[in-house]
C-alpha cells in the first residue's frame, strides 16, 4: 500500500513525509484494518513531524483523525460488519489496568499507545485499529466532513466540557483553527457567547461568519470579561492574556499536547479562584457523545482538501495559518 512515512523528524519546509509503498499490514487478535477513505490533518501532527514531542516510533505514518471502511477483521474483531464506516482517533489503545483507567480516567493511562504517534496513522491507503477503539461514524457527514470531528473536534468537546461553561455564558477562544471552528458550533447550541481572539485575519473573518459576538487579536482584550476561555493556540504567551480576560471564579483551559513556555505573571491575573488547567487526550466516552452531539446539531466542518500525496504542503499550510477550518487528506 502507499503511505506517507516520516523517516526522522525535521521541519514541514523540507517536506519530510515521503509517499512511498510499504507492506499493508494484517490485523492481529481484536483489529480491525480499515481502508482509509479520509484522514485530517491536526497540530499534534506536526508536532510529530517536527520532533516538538518526545521521540517515539521512526519511521511512522502520522494522521488521527481517520474515516475509513472495515475491509478485514482480526481474529475476534466482529463487533462491526466489513464494510462499517468507523473513525480512527488520537487515543489507540489502553492497558485498560493502571490505577487511572481503572478510575475511569483513561485519558490519563499510563500505557497507552496513539494513532500516528506510537502506532501508524492514516495517512495512508489502509491503517489498523483497535475494535475496541473505534467509533461508527453518524450517517448524514460526508468522509471528508467527518475526519475533523475526530480529534478537532473531540478534544475541543473535552476541553468544553472542561471549560466549566456556565449555561448562557461568555466563552473565550484563543487560535481559531479546526478544533475551535468545531467547539464555537456546540458552544451556540448550549446558549452561550462566544469570544474569539486570534491573530490571522482570515481566521478571525471565519469566526465571525460562524457567529462570534466579537473577535480581535490574539492578546486584544474582549469587550466584555469572560466566564471560560479555552487556548488553543500553541503559544505560551497567550496565557497571560487570557487569564486577564477572565472573570472571577472563571476556568481557563489550555487545549494543545504542546505549548511554548509560559511567560511569568502576576499573582493578581488568577487570583480570585480563577481556574487554569490542561486537556490530555479523551475518553472513549468522550467521543461517543460527541458524534452524538454533533449529529444532533449538526456540525458543519469547513474543509480544505488535499491529495494524501500533498500532505507536507498541507501541513505547512497549517503551520502558516493559511487553513479556513480544518484540512483534510483523501487517497
Ligand atoms: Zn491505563
Ligand atoms: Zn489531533
């Protein structure tokens, strides 16, 4: 099968993921190989790509937010028929036995393996999964539309409901790519407000079409103080100017796997029982409600789309903040 590796880790400017053919791999007891009909593309990805996260499994195949079919299952990997469309997320498995799993906190585990990170992704023709692991995917989103409901949009769920959004309230969002495009639409269903700071003009267009009350700069304060505030911008200086933009007793979340060094700050921007805290990974129990969620609303993605073989261009792309919504890959 052809597959985009990543033979070591080194900036997306030198085009680092290579399409080439490597052995289409069987599915062992209780996986399932699905053949990737749609794989978006997402930060953490890049982080990969360029070694921003601890080394792991090289050469790897990114990508995890997969949308494909069952084409073959393993011995025991009969909960869903050949042929189902399932998506593949960020979260591939679990030890399912260390003290966090077992306390329903299997975000936390302490041996878990993720898709495009320490087990191959999807980027490619075929990638393997875990049956328990994967989740059908609602009738009604196109391949495509789909793929970023994966991880955009299940972490930017998770880092909702971390968000301690009061009903009716004032939310604040900082960066406004794939996962913020999505997290804004649930946001409107439960009632709330929404703030959006971000430093790309195109990205800021965007968030006004899909309704933000106000958006501004990345460190531009919002006209008025807010209840939650998610960052999902990788940028460590935006942390002071999201606590300033928020009112007593607020939660400010921080949504990425990486962030550059936070600035120091005075103790006065979370004084007042102001809340910071991080988001890693999700549940599975997370996902489910979330395509739930977002079938109900429905979500509406704005995509971009690129041929698997054009991954690094798409990439750098993101890297440049030149994606509206979210990117997506098709063989
Ligand atoms: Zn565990
Ligand atoms: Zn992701």
């Amino acid at each position: 099968m052809k597959a985009c590796v990543l033979d070591s880790p080194a900036p997306i400017e030198t085009a680092p993921l290579i399409w080439r053919d490597i052995p289409r791999p069987s599915p062992q007891a209780g996986q399932l190989l699905v053949q990737v009909r749609a794989c978006g593309i997402c930060r953490t990805d890049l982080h990969v790509i360029e070694g921003e996260l601890p080394r792991s499994k090289m050469p790897i195949v990114p990508g995890h937010q997969v949308v494909g079919v069952i084409a073959e299952q393993g011995s025991g990997a009969t909960r869903y028929p050949i042929g189902t469309r399932v998506g593949i997320a960020w979260l591939h498995a679990t030890d399912g036995t260390c003290e966090y799993c077992r306390a329903g906190k299997e975000n936390l585990c302490e041996h878990p393996s993720f898709t495009g990170y320490t087990v191959d992704g999807g980027f490619a023709e075929y990638a393997l999964a875990e049956q328990d692991f994967v989740y059908p995917i609602p009738d009604g989103f196109a391949d495509e539309h789909a793929a970023p409901l994966l991880c955009a949009g299940i972490i930017g769920f998770r880092s909702l409901r971390l968000a301690n959004l009061p009903k009716n309230g004032r939310l604040g969002l900082y960066g406004f790519g794939a996962a913020a495009h999505v997290a804004i639409q649930v946001a409107h269903y439960w009632g709330c407000e929404v703030y959006v700071c971000t430093r790309d003009e195109r990205h800021q267009k965007l968030a006004r079409e899909l309704g933000a009350v106000w958006a501004g700069g990345t460190i531009d304060a919002p006209p008025k103080l807010l209840d939650s505030a998610i960052v999902f911008a990788p940028a460590g200086e935006i942390v002071p100017a999201a606590l300033k933009a928020l009112n007593k007793g607020g939660t400010l979340t921080l949504g990425g796997i990486h962030m550059s060094p936070i600035p120091q700050f005075d103790y006065d921007l979370i004084y007042g029982e102001r809340v910071m805290r991080s988001v890693a990974n999700n549940t599975r129990e997370d996902g489910r409600d979330f395509l739930k969620i977002a079938a109900e609303i429905p979500i509406h993605t704005e995509i971009e789309r690129f041929a698997m073989q054009d991954a690094n261009r798409a990439l750098n792309a993101l890297k440049n903040d030149a994606i509206r919504g979210a990117a997506v890959l098709a063989p």
